[in-house]
C-alpha cells in the first residue's frame, strides 16, 4: 500500500511539473516535432540528465539496485518507430496524452485509444515478435560504462557537459 502511495504522489508531482512546464500544450509538442520550439527537448533533457545522476546516486549508496533490460535494436527500432508515428498523427507522447487529457482536452482520447489498442495488439503479436523482432540485434543486459569498461560517474559527467552544451546552443539560437 505504502508503494503505491508513493506512486501516487510521484504522479501528481510529474503531472504538476508537466503542466508547469508548459510541455501538455499542442504547439509545444508540434514545435519540438518541427524543431522550432525546444521547450519539450529540454525538458526531457532534463530530466534524463537528473535522473542518471539521481539513480547511479542511489545506486551508490545501496539504496537502490539497477534493473538492466536486454538492448534489442529490432524492438528499439520498431517501437520508436511506431511511438514516433503516433506522436507525429496525434500531437502528443503518451504522458502528455493523459495529462493534457486531464486538463480537459478531449482530443488526447484518441491517443489514450491508441495505447490502449496498441496494448493489445502487442499483447497478441508477441508470441510472433518474440520469435522475430524481439531477436534482431539482441545485445543483451549492457550499459555504455560496461561497455567502455569504465565506471558509470566518468560517462555521467560526460552526458551532463554535453547537455549543458546543448543548452546553451538552444538558447543562443533562441529555440
């Protein structure tokens, strides 16, 4: 019960932030889309670059142990593929689906629709996907510190100086 209070409470927070971000508005996401408005890239950036160090933190400190997931290119590739379709139709990600839903804007139905049938079109694919999608370019549980052989806080810092650099060049150009 306690897990999923904290749960609950995680998702109001990212809600609010979502929405205090201005990243649940149309023209956001067909900005970021068109690379005309990088307001959703930092953003994610963001969170991406508080996140590694958050958990690799955690990590650390044995408060929290990693669950790697196999890298498979066939099903990266397919689902960023589809993900990327229907955020192009629709104008919205998952998330900001169910939270521009949640400030009253009917048209992100359709895309909670959307998952909702794609849940359940993998669900039925998935005996055939394992078999094939699921097998191309299987690389298994890596990581890129594993990869380069080093420890994880060298390949962090690297992520944060590059992303700080990313900032600047999209703020410098106004984005």
């Amino acid at each position: 019960m306690k897990m999923l209070i904290y749960g609950l409470v995680t998702g109001i927070a990212f809600g609010f932030i979502l929405q205090k971000g201005r990243v649940l508005r149309y023209d956001k996401q067909i900005g970021a889309l068109l690379f005309r408005d990088m307001t959703i890239i930092k953003f994610m950036l963001t969170s991406v670059l508080v996140g590694m160090v958050g958990v690799y933190l955690l990590v650390d400190l044995g408060l929290a142990q990693l669950s790697i997931k196999a890298t498979v290119l066939g099903g990266n590739i397919l689902g960023g593929l589809i993900f990327g379709l229907g955020w192009g139709l629709l104008g919205y990600c998952p998330g900001t689906s169910a939270g521009a839903l949640g400030e009253g804007r009917w048209d992100a139905v359709w895309g909670l629709f959307g998952m909702i049938a794609g849940a359940a079109l993998y669900a039925e694919a998935f005996p055939l996907m394992q078999r094939t999608v699921l097998t191309w370019g299987n690389f298994g549980k890596i990581s890129l510190p594993q990869v380069l052989g080093i420890n994880h806080w060298p390949v962090i810092i690297v992520f944060i100086v590059g992303g700080l650099l990313l900032f600047r060049f999209i703020e410098k150009k106004g984005l």
